[in-house]
C-alpha cells in the first residue's frame, strides 16, 4: 500500500498522457465498483489512480450516423432512463442495468464492465450480441476494435500501455432487429451470473435473415458463438431451431467449476438461457 | 393491578412506536463501530490464509518500527489457560480453547483464524502494519467435512480430544469430541410394529447469522489497569466474565457498554476482537478501535453447523409414530461444542412418541469455530425430520397437516427429550394451519406446498432491573440485556400495564455491566420473559412502596389503600375520604415521605414457556434451471402472550426469512486449499427483498402460566420449521426429494436429471 | 420417593442405570444424593445441567422443593441463540 | 502520506475535510465527519447499509472514493428529517415496526426516498427490486416493504 494518486482530468489526452507516464502502476477509475473493492481487498496497490469521469466525451449517449455512441463512463442508471436507447436495444440496455443493485446501477459504467474483463460480465454478451464495436485512444491515437476481442481472458484486456476505451458503438441495426439478454443467477437480484446469454437477431417476415448469439460466463472471456447463430439463420426458430440453438451454445462453453456452479450446470443452462433470449429477441424484431 | 387472568390491558397487545425508534431511523442510534474518543487508535488483526499450520514463530518487530504502530499483540501477550469446563455467568466454557480462539497458539485451525493485532494511528498504517507481521508456517493436512474428520486416519486437530459420551473412553485422540444420546421406549418393538418404516439421509452446510452489523468494539485501558469496553453484542456480562478472565483483571475493574446491537441472532454471545482491543489497549496504554470486515466476519466469527443427519421412522397404518430414531452428525468448527445436544433435543419434540432415540456426534475440523445461531442445532435435524415426516405422511396417504395432528404432543405428553410438557400450543398451531386459507389455496404448474412445525425450548435465567421514580412523577426503568428486537418498548409496556401510568412515561435504558447486577445474554428467546418478568416484579415493588407512601399521608394503614390507574386509593369508604394521589404528587412529597422511591429486582427467572410453530410454504420450481421462487409463506407460532404484536410479527417473518435463505442458498463454500471461497455478501446469498413475498402471521396465544402476562419466548422457533416447509414444497412441486440443502440450482437441476 | 430419570448421557456414569427413586426434598438435595450414589456421576451434576420437576425445566436454581411423587429428569443445560 | 483538501456540500452545508486517496467517502463521513449515520456493513457494495445520494444519485458511499466528493452533492441519512420533522418514511417505518436492529435502517430510508423521488407511485415489486441491494437480516423485508408502500401513498397525498 504505498501512496496512492488520484487524478481527474478534464481531457482525454491528459488522461492517456497520465497513463502511459504511469508504467503499469496505474488504474482507470469510471464507476469504481470493482476497482474500489480491489483496492479495498489489497489485491491491487496502484500508484496511480485516473478518474475519467470528468471527461465529456466519455459521458454522453448519442445517435450519430452509424449508430448509437456510448460513452464509455456512462452509468446504468443513465442507461436506463434513456427512453430512445432501450427501444433501439432493449437487449444491451436490460444487460447493462442488471448489473448490481440500484445503488451499483449509479456508478457502474459500460467500458468499466467490459475493461474489468470479467468473464460473467453482464453487458458485454449483449453488446457482443449487438455486434457492438469499442473506440479506444492512446498513445499511438485511436484505434477501433469489435468488443468480442477486447478481453482476452479474466482480468486480461487488448488494451495496451496507456489505452482506455472512450466509447462503444451499437451499429444501426436494420429493420425487423430486436435484441435480449438473459442471465441465470440464485437470486433474484445481487448476484454474478452464473451463465449469461445475449441474442440480436433479424426476422424478415417469419424467417430469421440474421443473428449473433453470445455467452457468458461460460469459458475465459464471452464467447460470441456463430454455430448457435447458424442454427437460428433461415428458421422461424421453431422447436427444431431452438432444440439446435440450444444444442450449438451448450457446445459452445468451456466452463470451470467454481463456486458459483458446476461445469455440466452452466452447459445446460447455457442452452436454456440462449432460447429464452431468442424468443424475446424474436418478439422484439416482429414488434 | 393487572395479573394474566386479567383479559383487558391498556398496553399490553399494543403497538406503540419503540422508544429507540426515531434515533434509528435519524442514523442517531450508536452501534458498535459509531463512537470515538481522543486520542483513539485503530486496530487490525492479521488472520490466518491456512486451514491448518503449526506456527513456528512469528516476528512483529518490523511492524513494531513501524511509525504510527504503537501497538501489537500475538499468543505472547494472552496467557495460557488449562483445559477445563468453568462456569462463566451461566454458560459452561473450556478458556484454554476460548483463548486459542481469540489468538492463535500453536497451530492455526482454519483460515482466518487470528494470528496477531495492531493498533495504529490511522487504519492505513495499521493495515500496512499486518503486512509487516512474519509469520512462520509450517502447513499441516486440513480436514474441512464431517464425516472425513471422523475417520481414524484423519488429520488431527488437537491431540487430546478423547471421544466423550462413549464407555470406555478412547485411548486415541481424535476429531470426536463427544457423543451424546436421548431417548426412551423400545425401538425394536416400535420398528416391528410398523407397517411402513422410512430411513434417510440428509446434509446440510455451515450458515451464518449473516448480522448486517460486523463485530466491533472501543476499549480504553487506562495505565492503572481500569477498562473500559463499547462492544456490539447480546450480553455485556458475558462479555465482562470472558475478557475479564482471558485478560486475567478483577471483573470489577472492567466495565463493559452494549452498544446498540446491528443483528446477533446468537453470533455476538461470544468474545472474539474485544480481549484483542483490551489487548491492545493496555499495551498503548490508549484507546483501541477495533472493527471486523465483512471478510473477517464470515472467516472467523461463529457460522453454525453444518451437518450429516440419518432419520429413521416408522409408522402404523393409523399414521401413529410406533419408533423414531435419528444420528446426528454436527461440525464444531475448531474446537469442540456444536450444538448438537439441543439439536436431538428437538429433533422430534413436537410429537407424541412411543419409542424415540437420538445419537449425536460433537466433531471438530478446520472451519472457524460454532456458534450459536436462532434454536442452536435445532432447524438443521428438524429439517431432517420434517422432510421423513412428510414422506411418511405421502405414503400413508394421509393429509400431511393430519399426520402431525394425530401425533402432535399436548400438555402432559412425555416430550422426547424426557419430562411432561406443560400447556403447549402444538395443536392449535396445526389447527390453524389447516384452517388458514394459505392451506387451501389452489396451485399452479411447477408449484408445490409444504408444511413443517418446530419447537424450541426457550429459557429464564439470571436477570437484574432497576425501575427509579424520578420527581416529576416520569421513570427510568434500567435493564441489562442488550435491545435486539424491541424489547426496550416491550418493557415499557409491561411496566407501565402495572403502574398504570403512560408508557411515555417510562423510559427504558440498556444498562452498563457496572449499573446492574448480572444479567445473562439476550438469547434463548429470554429477554420478554426473563427481563419483563424482572419488570414486573420491580414495577409492583414501586406500587408497594407508593401505597405506603400514601398510607403515610393520609395516616391511614397500608392496607386500606390501593393502586389504580396510576394513583393511590383509599380501599373503601370506612378507609377514609381522600383525593386520590397521583404517581406524580406521591412523587414529589418522596423526599419527605421517606426518600427516593425505586423497584428493583433480582431474578433466576425459571419456567420459561416452549413455543411450537408451524409453516406453510409454496415455491415455484423452473424444471429448466432448477431455479425455485418462495410464492407464500405462513408462519403459525405460539406467543403466550404477545406484548407487543407487531415485534413478534417481525420475529416470526424474520425467521421465515433466514429459513429460506438456509434453505436454497446460504453455504459455505470450502476450496481445495481448506480456504473459504465466498467470505462476502456476493456470494453468501442471503435472500434480498425481491427474493421473497409478503409473509403472514398468525399469533397463536395459549399463555404460560410461569409468566405475569403468560409470555413465551417467540425469537427461536420461527427459523425451525421453515427450513422443511420449504423442502416440502419443493419435492411437492417436482415429486422428487433432495436430500441436501441449500436447494441451489445447480443441485436442484442435477436431481431433476437424475431422476430422469 | 421422588421417580428420578437419568438421560443417556448422565446414565454413562452410572452403570447404565437411568431411572431410580430417591428420598429428597429439594433438587440440590437430590443431586448431592445422586452424587454420593455414583461417585463417577458427582462431578457431571456440579454444572452444565437442567432439571426437570413435573415437566417444570430448573437451571441453576436448586432449592426447589420436591414433592414426595415429583417425577425428576436430570438434562443437559440449555441455551440458546 | 499525502492528504487531498476536498471542499463538497454535505445536506446542503458546505464542508471542508482532508483526506487519504485511498478513503472512500464511507470512511471520510463516519471516521473524519463523524457522521456515522452510514454504516459499512461490507465495504464491497453489496449490502446497501451505506447508502448516500450523490448529487441526487443513490450510490453506495463504500464504492466512492473521498475524493471524488470535490464539488459534488452528498445527502446523508443525518439531513433527511426537517427539523424535528420526520421525512414521511422514518415515520412510516416507526408507525409499522419496519426496522427491528436498525443498523440497516439508515441506508433502506436513503434508498427508499430515492425510489419516491423518481417514482411517487411504485408497486410493490417495483420498491422489491430497488431495494434489493439493501440487505436485511432482522425483517424478513415484509413491514418495510409495507412502511414504503404506505409512505408513497401519504407523499401522494392518497
């Protein structure tokens, strides 16, 4: 526990700059749900803390011309009172207010629950799902990368020295999309997923012309999962389409055991969870 | 004066607002972590990261050097005490373990187990501080299961644990701690004379009493070696008698302050930082706060057991019981005392039986050590019970309410674990279930009813009130046993009922362990009964004094004057024409009539009344995620007497809730390491306000005729039968039955797989 | 005679024996003559025990009077949480 | 080592307070303002007993850092009655015998008034979910659930 700085810059650069000086002592504050209680556990002694709360372009939510920009500081509370964001994705916006209780909800931000790279990360299956895209500034400048590849295992982020996600965009989906997200945890409320499933799918008529399904918690980092999308391609997801549905995103998951549920559990409900989001993103695009 | 024949009370069965209240809903109310004082210093203790370890040594002298460290503390600074069971204010305790509990010794026994404290300057240099504390391990094989820990080969946690309760005493140490048994009647006859006979199995895991308020405690020992000690707990004299004796001071020279109490639920019945911050302390010679994380709460302070349970019952084709048999397997934690002896005391107490045996095993391994939590060992073998009972109730075809009915213990009923029961409410508990529209009520797809009872039970024990008259009429009445509930109100009502004054006259005050004489713990569903027994006594020793006061005045004798309604009157006319006198006016002329006017009261309060209950649950089951939702619960509960109903509510709803918490997801969760892996409220579950329904009431009152108002301690048993119900409801709801709790659902899931 | 009733555990100390009759006029009498009755149980009656007289539990209070016809069962103390 | 000078607005007074980097506001408020009203009962977000609004939001006081509070807006449990007026709520919970400890009290009000400031009308689910990151061991939740459900309804004007 040495001596701790704190640092809340007004400007992206200063923020990267502070960053990059920083040799990996380090962290980014947004919400700080997760970084507080690290701090608090011991289990990390940074240096540095930087607090990006300060800097507007990563607080908005904006429809620009390819889609809807989150900023990447943008709390669930903020998510969920944005009447124009939840009927352009209910499914991103559900995943991203279930994560934590109200009091977490006015916190939490959207690039926090990706950069903490938890595999059981609420958000980040459905913005997978979404085919959400993050913008990412650094020392070399800017760079884009799909959110699918930004954990690269527990804890472990593509971000490199001195890079912080600024953004996520959600592309225009066209017309007929609807998107949902779902998670099994033993309570009601407070928990961490024990499998998370996010499903975006376009209906044209009766027949499902796309989709992208994406599971979490269920192996090192969300897993996008293209064999479940193909089994719902070209269906009007009837028993077959989902019993395949199922079938595909249960093959899928290379879980652990932990103390949150067993291998054989997350597979199976896996399966379960991917169907019942299909149905509701289903529902959504016939709306 | 009112006495339990009297029908009508003007306060009793009331629900005014508690006295405490507006200072706990202002966030005015000082628990134990919320006072400070000059010159405080701020505690940690460094805790084991092994289940099991000898230590080999432990080097404080870095963290000593340390600026701002003017404390530190380990084994060295508390002495060694033999191994024996002492009385301390009526409990029976072995201090060598206690003491090895409080700061480890020779080994450390589970993970988290303290190791050495500081007291710094701020709680940054104190936890830089821990970090400076080397401690030489060498790691021993752990033992984290019950049934592991009993076998020969196992690892051994104390050398000199010899199986007690068996004849002849072992000669080999071991992890069994002690055997004990009850029972009565000739069980195989009983056997033989069934016509269906159910055995099974059953395992439950540790829970904690899961108080949002973590242990916390300000100790200022001054250089002349007085104390002084603000601690969060059920019992400031308990706490007095250990510290006192682990710290080796006069038990007068330590005084002991209950702070308000965040949640105990029998976890704080027990010292574990507060000899640590006296400790400390005395070493800096200054004040010491000292406060447990969230983290150290679950680690290192009581859970209860967990258990293995093997019931054995069978039954006449009538639904008579002809035998009931059960062996109880109950971890200790560390060192040995689970509660396995209330337990089979319990286990089968609300019924009639014939033929009745309980085996209980006492076993230690490396978890942190027990204690008590709600009906100590009772809600995990009566789950166990109930879960054959209602089997047995299937099999027969009988109506699961009818089957207890026909068996349901009454006054006079030899209970299991011996003697005759006075007037119980078993009966109407299980009439009133049945007659209650929850009972009725039809059931959807998926869904399942269950229904259990309990008993618990409840205890008198020391008690010490003092109730002062002040000048202008108003009174103080001082208890000792700590509020957890409302009891402060409870008092007030039952004092003011006597005196016939206004309850807002009556203060009620938590009195300090120099104040009072003795006073037992708040547990054991004791404090109405023992402590307003106390009330009661001291309240119509103010009332006789009063009448001799007036009788002084008026110069008429005692006799001829009575107590109503709050004033003194003459009993009739040939006693004399005189203007009532009020508590008020008598108290003014006190001084001149003979000084100050007090009631006190000095009590071993006995013939505390058993409470049985009864619980209707039904629960939603998802066949797909094995997921189960709590859709109505109904807890039916005997009060006695309910003083105040709406605390007794809030008992049986609170306890309805801990039970669906044991039930379907609070456990603790060992790893491979023998470390605990969910030491926080993330993932100890316990139930949130949108995990479970409104939870109705019914307060039954078949009053206990040992108590002024015919109070019966009601704390207990709600978190008995619930934990069944639940059970119940869910093989109800799938038609199979699990034979494990917590019904989480990854083990619901499997066993609906299983069962193909 | 009071009908004393010695649960498992007590009766350990005794040779088995659990249920006896025994002149005493109150329960600390009784306890002192069981004690004298069976040395190995004298040690165990000293604390940590509850009796029960008529179905009326005692703990730590001795001088309760007995009835000639009282039925007394010796049992472990009992707490609570 | 090195202390931040923070200038905030605590129940509407403007207040000064030293404080580490590492002290989260939770610590600052109980440990260097001695306003104890809030109560850590975890220190990881989890049980709500801390629960303070920052400017207008409700958030744990746990999971901020004392830092933070630079020229924002805290409202604590110590700056909900008016007076010796009682908000409707802590009235409420007295009139229902909503609280038995009460060490979780303090963080359900906060929470609570900050559900009827944004919804004056919720359902019984609706007050269920938002409260369901304020733990409490003693109620079984039922006459609190109750106690916020009557206050709405007198706040209303029902």
């Amino acid at each position: 526990m040495g001596d701790m700085r704190y640092e809340a810059p007004d400007s992206l650069d200063q923020a990267v700059a502070l960053l990059a000086a920083a040799d990996g002592q380090a962290r980014v504050l947004a919400g700080g749900t997760d970084l507080l209680v690290q701090l608090r556990s011991g289990l990390i002694e940074p240096g540095l803390v930087v607090d990006i709360k300060k800097i507007d372009e990563m607080r908005g939510i904006n429809e620009e011309a390819e889609g809807w920009r989150l900023g990447a500081a943008v709390t669930g509370a903020e998510v969920g009172e944005h009447a124009a964001l939840k009927s352009a994705w209910p499914g991103v916006s559900e995943a991203i207010e279930l994560i934590g209780s109200t009091q977490v909800q006015g916190r939490a931000t959207v690039g926090g629950n990706l950069c903490n790279a938890s595999p059981a990360a609420d958000s980040v299956p459905a913005m997978i799902a979404a085919g959400a895209r993050a913008s990412i500034a650094g020392p070399k400048g800017r760079r884009e990368l799909a959110v699918e590849e930004l954990a690269t295992g527990p804890g472990q982020t593509a971000l490199e020295q001195g890079e912080i996600v600024v953004s996520l965009l959600l592309p225009k989906a066209p017309a007929g999309t609807g998107d949902a997200y779902l998670r099994m945890i033993p309570r009601t409320e407070m928990d961490i997923a024990i499998v998370g499933a996010g499903v975006c799918l376009t209906m044209d008529s009766d027949s499902c012309a796309a989709a992208r399904v994406a599971l979490g918690a269920v192996a090192e980092t969300a897993l996008l999962v293209p064999a479940a999308a193909e089994a719902l391609v070209g269906s009007n997801l009837d028993e077959a389409a989902m019993a395949a549905l199922a079938a595909a995103a249960s093959a899928a998951c290379r879980p652990i055991d932990d103390k949150r549920g067993s291998k054989e559990y997350r597979i199976k409900v896996a399966g379960v969870m991917a169907c019942r989001a299909a149905r509701t993103a289903r529902q959504r695009a016939q709306q | 004066m009112n006495d339990a024949a009297h029908g009508e009370y003007k306060w009793i069965g009331t629900r005014p607002p508690r006295p405490d209240g507006v200072d706990k809903v202002t966030g005015r109310a000082k628990f134990g972590a919320d006072t400070a004082l000059p010159n405080m210093l701020v505690g940690a203790v460094l805790r084991s990261p092994h289940a099991h370890a000898k230590i080999k040594s432990i080097d404080i002298s870095k963290a000593e050097a340390l600026p701002g460290v003017k404390a530190v503390v380990s084994r060295d600074d508390f002495q060694d005490m033999p191994s024996e069971m002492v009385p301390a204010g009526e409990m029976m305790v072995n201090y060598r373990d206690m003491v090895r509990n409080v700061m480890a010794r020779e080994k450390v026994l589970y993970d988290g187990h303290a190791v050495a404290a500081v007291a710094a300057t701020s709680a940054s240099v104190a936890r830089r501080a821990l970090k400076l504390i080397e401690v030489d391990y060498e790691v021993l094989p752990h033992v984290i299961d019950v049934m592991a820990a009993m076998k020969p080969d196992a690892p051994l946690l104390h050398d000199d644990i010899f199986t007690e309760g068996v004849e002849p005493v072992p000669d080999k140490a071991s992890n069994v701690a002690k055997r004990i048994e009850i029972g009565f009647g000739d069980m195989a006859a009983g056997f033989e004379a069934a016509a269906e006979v159910i055995e099974r199995e059953f395992d439950t895991q540790p829970v904690h009493q899961g108080y949002i308020e973590p242990h916390a405690c300000l100790a200022d020992v001054s250089e002349d070696g007085q104390a002084e000690l603000f601690c969060s707990t059920q019992g400031q004299y308990l706490v007095r008698a250990h510290c006192a004796r682990l710290l080796g001071m006069d038990v007068s020279r330590l005084r002991v302050t209950a702070s308000e109490i965040g949640g105990g639920f029998g976890g704080k019945t027990v010292v574990y930082i507060e000899p640590v911050a006296l400790a400390l302390s005395r070493k800096a010679c200054r004040p010491v706060k000292l406060v447990m994380s969230r983290d150290e709460v679950f680690r290192a302070s009581g859970p209860t057991s967990g258990a293995h349970v093997r019931i054995k019952l069978g039954a006449a084709k009538d639904g008579t019981i002809t035998a009931a048999e059960a062996e109880l397997f109950y971890q200790a934690g560390a060192f040995p005392g689970s509660s396995v002896q209330p337990a089979a005391m319990c286990a089968f107490a609300p019924y009639a039986l014939e033929a009745v045996n309980v085996v209980g095993w006492d076993v230690v391994s490396n978890r942190p050590k027990i204690s008590a939590y709600r009906a100590p060992g009772a809600p995990i073998s009566v789950y166990a019970v109930e879960c054959v009972l209602d089997e047995m109730a299937a099999r027969l075809g009988l109506d699961p309410v009818d089957f207890r009915l026909k068996n349901a213990a009454k006054e006079g009923t030899k209970a299991a674990y011996g003697p005759k029961f006075g007037p119980i409410g078993m009966i109407e508990s299980l009439e009133a279930a049945k007659a209650h529209a929850h009972y009725q009520a039809p059931l959807g797809p998926n869904q399942g009813r269950g229904v259990a009872s309990g008993f618990w039970f409840n205890i008198g024990g020391e008690t010490c009130v003092s109730l002062n008259l002040n000048e202008d009429g108003t009174l103080n009445l001082l208890v000792g046993t700590p509020d957890i509930g409302g009891s402060r109100a409870s008092m007030a009502m039952m004092a003011a009922e006597e005196l016939g004054v206004d309850m807002a006259d009556i203060q009620t005050m938590i009195g300090d362990t120099g104040s009072l004489g003795f006073n037992f713990l708040s547990a054991g569903s004791r404090t109405t009964f023992s402590t307003g027994m106390a009330t009661v006594e001291a309240a119509r020793t103010v009332i006789e004094e009063l009448r001799r006061r007036a009788a002084k005045i008026w110069e008429i004798d005692v006799d001829a004057v009575v107590w109503e309604q709050g004033s003194a009157k003459p009993a009739g006319s040939n006693a004399g024409e005189f203007e009532p006198l009020s508590i008020a006016e008598l108290a003014k002329q006190a001084g001149a009539t003979g000084g100050p006017i007090a009631g006190h009261a000095e009590i071993n309060a006995q013939g505390a009344g058993p409470s049985l209950g009864t619980q209707i649950v039904d629960v939603e089951v998802d066949p797909e995620t094995g997921g189960i939702t709590v859709l109505r619960h109904t807890v039916i509960q005997d009060a006695g007497k309910a003083i105040h109903p709406a605390y007794v509510e809030g008992q049986y709803q609170g306890g309805a809730a801990q039970c669906i918490g044991w039930a379907l997801n609070e456990e603790y969760v060992y790893g491979e390491d023998g470390r605990l892996q969910n030491p926080g409220f993330l993932d100890y579950r316990i139930p949130v306000a949108s995990d479970l329904p409104m939870i109705d009431t019914v307060i039954i009152e078949v009053p206990n005729p040992s108590h002024p108002y015919g109070v019966r301690g009601v704390g207990e048993t709600p978190i008995i039968p619930g934990i069944a119900a639940v059970a119940n409801a869910v093989s109800g709801a799938l038609g199979i039955r699990l034979s494990q709790i917590p019904m989480s659902p990854p083990r619901v899931l499997k066993a609906i797989e299983e069962a193909g | 005679m009071a009908r004393v009733v010695l649960t498992a555990n007590f009766a350990l100390y005794t040779g088995g024996e659990s249920e006896l009759e025994l002149e005493a006029e109150s329960i600390r009498q009784l306890l002192r003559r069981l004690g004298r009755r069976f040395p190995d149980l004298a040690p165990h009656l000293e604390q940590g025990l509850a009796v029960a007289v008529d179905g009326q539990i005692y703990q730590d209070d001795w001088f309760q009077p007995l009835a000639p016809d009282s039925e007394v069962h010796i049992l472990p103390q009992i707490a609570g949480g | 080592m090195a202390k931040y000078h923070v200038t905030t607005t605590i129940n509407g007074d403007a207040v000064e307070f030293l404080c580490e980097p590492e002290q989260t506001l939770l610590d600052v408020l109980r440990d260097e303002l001695y306003l104890t009203g809030s109560k850590e009962g975890c220190a990881t977000g989890d049980c709500g007993a801390c629960s303070i609004t920052l400017d207008g939001r409700l958030v744990c006081s746990c999971l901020v850092l004392g830092v933070e509070a630079e020229g924002r807006s805290v409202e604590t449990i110590e700056g909900m009655a008016d007076g010796d007026q009682l908000h409707p709520l802590q009235q409420k919970f007295l009139d229902h015998a909503a609280l038995q400890c009460g060490v979780c009290t303090p963080g359900v009000l906060v929470a609570a008034k900050s559900l009827l400031e944004k919804n004056p009308d919720p359902s019984e689910t609706e007050v269920r979910y938002w409260l369901a990151g304020n733990l409490c061991r003693c109620t079984g939740y039922d006459k609190i659930i109750r106690a916020v459900l009557d206050a709405a309804a007198e706040m209303r004007g029902a």
